[in-house]
C-alpha cells in the first residue's frame, strides 16, 4: 500500500487531485511516476529524433553523478524498516483486538461452581452438532443442582443469553474488548462494522495528508499521518463502548498507509531507476511481510490486547525524529521553487556517497528547472471526467475500476478471513502473511516477461478456484491450505492491480484516474468484512463469494490492453487508441505483438534511454505510488498533449 513530484507545478495541477486521494493519495502519486518514466522516454525519443531539448536535465540525470544506491540511500532504505512495521500494525492489529472464540456460550452465575464441561451439559441446548453459542435453558438451575440434575433436557425452553457469556480461552489466550464487551450474537457484527470505519478513516486520511505532503512538505505529512495513529491507538486502550472503539479506530485509519507510504515514496525518489524495483520490493516482500508474520505472536504472548494496542502504537511516535534523520523531498522543494535547498539535499548526498561532482551539473539542473517552470504554465488543465468522454477509454476505465475492486475485496478478506478456517488464528496468519514474500518474489521473476493481463487474469482465478475448492474440503487443513493458495495469488494481483491502472490511464489524467479507481477499492475493502460476517451464517459463504470474484474478476482483465514493452499513452487521444491492435488472446511470451501504427510520442524509445520495464515494475504497494518519482509528466503534457479542438 504519493506525493507529486511536479517541478514547479502550475496551481491547477496542484490541486486536481484534492478531491479525489485516498490511501490513494499515494497513487495518485505514482499515477505520475509512471507518467515520468512514459514522458520520459517520449522526451528521449523527442532529442534522438529532434536533436533539441539539450537542456534538459531532470532528477534521474543527477543519479550518475551523486550516486544511485550508494551509503546514503542504503541508510534510508534502512530506515523504512519502522515504518513498514507500522503500517503493518496498524492494518492487522484490529484483527487480534477483537477476536472472539469460536467457541463461546451462555455464562449461567448459578452453576459458577461446576466445571466448564458440567455447565455446558446442564445450561446449553444443542444446535445441531454443536452447542449452541447464543441461547440457555430457562430453567431453575439452584433446583436443579440441589436436586442432583446434571444432564439437561432437550425440551426444556430455550431463551436468548440473559447474564453475558462465557469464551474458550484455549483458541483465544486472552481477553479482547469484542470478548469484554460480547460483541457477539446480535452484536456478532460490531467488529466488522468498526473495520469498516476504519476504512472510511483511510480514505480522509489520504486526502488531508495529501493536501499536507502537497502543501507543507512530505515530512510533516509523515510525521503527521504517524502521529495521528499513535493517538488513535493509545487512546483505544481507554475504550469501553462500540461508539468509542469505532471513534479510535476511525483514526488509526487515517494513519493506514499514509504511515509508510510518505516514507516509502521519499525514499524511491532519490534512488536510480535501475534500483527502485528492488527497493519497491524489498521493502515490502521483507520489512512488512515480517512485521505482519510476527504480529499475532505479539498478541499471543503479550495476552493482553490493551498491551497489544500499546506496543503496535506506542512506536508511531518515533516518527517525531524523522525532519532530524531524513531529508524533506528534493522534488516536492523543486515544485515549490525552492531550487536552491533541493540542490543543497543533494549536495549532501554527494558528500556521503563520496562523489564529486562539477559545479556546472548543479547549474545545469537549476536552468532545466527553471524551464520547465515556464512550460508548464501552457498546460490544459483536464478532469478525471474526461476518461469517460470517448468509448473505449470509458470502457478500459469502467474495467480497471471493476478489477481493482475485485482485488480489494479478495485481498482483504482473505486477510480477515483466517479466523474461520478451522485452525489456529495465530499460526495460520503468520502462514497466509508470509506468502507476501514468495508473491512479490515470483512477481519480480515474470511480471516483465508474462506481461500484465495474463498474469492478472490467471493469479486471479486461481485465487477463486483455490477459494472455491477450499469450502469443497473438510474444515481445517485441507481448507486452510487451500484458502492459503488463494490469498498467495490474490497476492499476486494485488501487486499488479495499480500498477497496471497506472500504466494504461492517459498521463493528463493518470493521477486522478488511478486515485478514483483506489478510493473504489476501499467501497470494497469497506464491504469486505460483512463479507466475512457471513461466516457466522455458514462458514463456506465468505470463501464462496471470495471464490467467485476473484474468477470475475480475472475474466475482466483479458478486455484490457496489454502494456508490457510498451510506451505509456500520455493525452486522451493516445489513450483511446492504445493497444487498439491487440488481440484478446496476445501472449508476450508466445508471439510479440507487431509494431503499431501510432503517433511517435507512443514509439518505442530508442536504445540509448533508460528502459521503461525497469523503472516501472511495482510490487504490493508497488511503485504506483510514487509520482514523486515522475520527472516529466506536466512538461510531457505541455509538449505532447493533443491541441483543444483535437480532444474527443
């Protein structure tokens, strides 16, 4: 699971996207580095074919000279350790605050004084094959025990629980405050209420940090976002009503991803291209699955979930160290005019990666920003309502909305969903997170061979069908073990899911397009856990409806366009006619696609720039998120853009 690197935006493009970031504010922020590596290339192509724009001298020009993965850059990646534990936390903490046994039942004060197995035969009617968890006999129990009875009567009335319940702490070592408070039964829905609140907080959070990140910098807004999760996770502890807990809840939320995310763009923004996918990776596939995996032995071993709550956000407030250990945005500085303290970062990167460097490459980067100043005061100032203007970039937008809820929707609640898969939560959650690091590893392996709609058709059907099979099984390992192979595959797709958005929306759009589209799959991820209440209706029902989304939602990818080896499209024109050419059943592995008929600013780039693939590839979170990385999308957009009277 950020900011815009525009250098020297113009104030429209400042503010096209307020109204549309979520956690997607950090999409909206790769939306323009995707949009940087596609400008880029077509600049590239522009100068081989053109012989002009000598003068150009961005971001990624500098890396040769100060270093593209030197000690500097090591040390921050270093650094993102905290913070991926962090987001971590404050994602799946929730889930460990509000577990409930599967087995709970009436608690009878009378009959206090027999054991558990003594109180269940007298007190508990039978549901079926199992005792039932929200009803009692309504019977004398102070007669019955001086009477000698301690068998119950199946014709005896039953009546709802009338003094609270009593919970198997053998599944669950500790109380929770959905135990404390019985949230179950009629309550049962509480904690998946308060889940969902918790999404509604990601998504204000998103757009007030954004709106910080863009106007005080990105530091204030890292420290802001970590610091809000830090109240919001202390002041949990104190909570002894629904109302209270969802208040809490809804503010840790709007520290969800922004958290790591501000940290997580600041650092791939002042790495080399040719270094950005492993740290896009790595910092993923590594610091968060391990967080993730050892978080429910935190809770086991911890039993208790208010120290569980401290723990997980007590170090959020480490963040106030941050303007002291790392650098504001060099980019985000040049955006704001202030060339001369970018330059004096970068300086200090040079220094610590023990470079020298000419005077006259600082110079040259100073006029280059100053330029582009200039030509973005022409741009056209274009809405993410023009991508359903014209027919087939509606159609391509409609689907990648669609996709992108499928995904989020299966993704979470194959998370939230391991409670129910008949074995122990804590060790089967640190199973189904570990599959991060294989899914993220084997997506690095193929996503630039295989391509992007194959690839995200078949993780995603195979995640259904893996779904579908696991409700087929008896409870409990075979079923475990097949719901894991599906959220290892949802994983996959996940890792895909934005960035291929990212690469098929227009650039003159792409921030607010790929922000849309994530704000929509956090309506889904804010379903997802009614959709794991249904297993209190019938255990097979979540994985069923897991099962047949994610079939539907791997169909959706094949009618999109394949991207791989090709150029980004950059104005809306380019957008309708890209990949107009391909065939449904295209393979980049089997046959390559024949060369279309473009406009040159859609041409492959010339062997001499850098290669897209590499600069591009995401994971997880992935690099779509970083359009701080984005060097030339509003220039490109300046330059390439189709004329007013052009645009359908």
């Amino acid at each position: 699971m950020p900011p815009q690197e525009n250098l020297s935006q113009p104030h429209h493009e400042k503010h096209e996207m307020e109204g549309f970031t979520n956690k997607a504010f950090v999409d909206d922020q790769h939306s323009k580095s995707l949009s940087k590596d596609a400008s880029y290339n077509n600049n590239n192509n522009r100068k081989n074919e053109k012989g002009s724009d000598e003068s150009s001298f961005d971001f990624d020009d500098l890396f040769p000279h100060i270093g593209a993965f030197g000690f500097y850059q090591i040390f921050l990646f270093l650094m993102m350790i905290p913070f991926a534990f962090f987001v971590a936390w404050v994602y799946f903490t929730q889930i460990f605050v509000t577990l409930v046994p599967e087995a709970h039942w009436c608690w009878v004060p009378e009959l206090q004084n027999l054991t558990v197995d003594e109180r269940i035969a007298l007190a508990i009617p039978m549901d079926g094959e199992v005792r039932n968890r929200c009803k009692m006999y309504n019977v004398n129990y102070t007669d019955l025990l001086e009477q000698g009875v301690k068998q119950a009567d199946a014709n005896w009335e039953v009546i709802p629980c009338r003094s609270g319940w009593e919970y198997n702490t053998t599944e669950v070592p500790y109380s929770t405050i959905a135990t404390e408070n019985n949230w179950v039964c009629d309550n049962a829905a509480l904690p998946s209420t308060a889940q969902s609140i918790f999404f509604c907080g990601a998504i204000l959070g998103g757009l007030v940090f954004g709106w910080i990140a863009d106007r005080l910098g990105r530091i204030p807004a890292l420290v802001g976002t970590n610091m809000v999760g830090f109240i919001g996770g202390m002041a949990t502890t104190m909570c002894t009503s629904f109302w209270t807990f969802s208040v809490c809840r809804f503010l840790v939320g709007m520290a969800f991803d922004n958290c790591f995310t501000m940290m997580y763009i600041l650092v791939l923004e002042y790495v080399g291209p040719k270094w950005r996918t492993f740290v896009a990776n790595m910092s993923i596939a590594i610091f968060f699955t391990f967080a993730a995996s050892i978080l429910p032995w935190i809770a086991y071993f911890l039993a208790d979930w208010k120290m569980l709550c401290y723990v997980t956000s007590a170090p959020l407030a480490l963040a106030i160290l941050t303007p002291w250990i790392v650098p504001e945005s060099a980019r985000w500085l040049v955006s704001q005019g202030k060339i001369d303290k970018s330059i004096g970062i970068l300086k200090k990167f040079e220094r610590i990666n023990r470079k020298t460097i000419d005077p006259k490459i600082y110079d040259q980067f100073r006029e280059s920003c100053i330029k582009t100043q200039q030509e973005e005061e022409s741009g056209k100032n274009y809405t993410v309502l023009d991508l359903f203007k014209t027919p087939r970039l509606r159609k391509i937008t409609i689907i990648l909305i669609l996709l992108w809820m499928a995904i989020s929707l299966v993704f979470d609640g194959h998370v939230r969903n391991v409670g129910t898969l008949g074995l122990d939560i804590f060790l089967t959650f640190t199973i189904a997170s570990a599959t991060e690091f294989p899914a993220d590893t084997f997506l690095t392996a193929v996503l630039d061979v295989w391509g992007r709609r194959w690839l995200a058709c078949g993780s995603m059907v195979i995640s259904g069908v893996f779904s579908l099979l696991a409700t087929a099984v008896p409870l409990g390992i075979p079923s475990a073990t097949l719901a894991i192979c599906g959220r290892f595959a949802v994983n996959i797709s996940y890792n895909i899911g934005l960035q291929y958005a990212a690469e098929l929306l227009p650039t003159v759009v792409r921030a607010q397009g790929v922000a849309l589209i994530h704000i929509m799959g956090y309506v889904a991820s804010i379903v997802a856990p009614f959709v794991v209440y249904l297993a209190n209706i019938d255990l097979a029902l979540p994985l069923l409806i897991l099962g047949v989304m994610g079939i539907a939602g791997g169909i959706l990818a094949l009618f999109l366009p394949e991207t791989l080896d090709q150029e980004l499209p950059q104005t809306l024109q380019d957008g309708e006619n890209f990949g107009i050419n391909q065939k449904m059943w295209d393979f980049p592995c089997i046959k390559k696609p024949e060369p279309e008929e473009q406009p040159s600013e859609l041409k492959r780039t010339p062997s001499g720039g850098p290669s897209l693939r590499g600069s591009i590839r995401g994971s997880f979170r992935g690099e779509i998120r970083s359009s701080m990385i984005n060097r030339g999308s509003i220039r490109s957009r300046a330059s390439v853009a189709l004329p007013e009277d052009q645009v359908v």
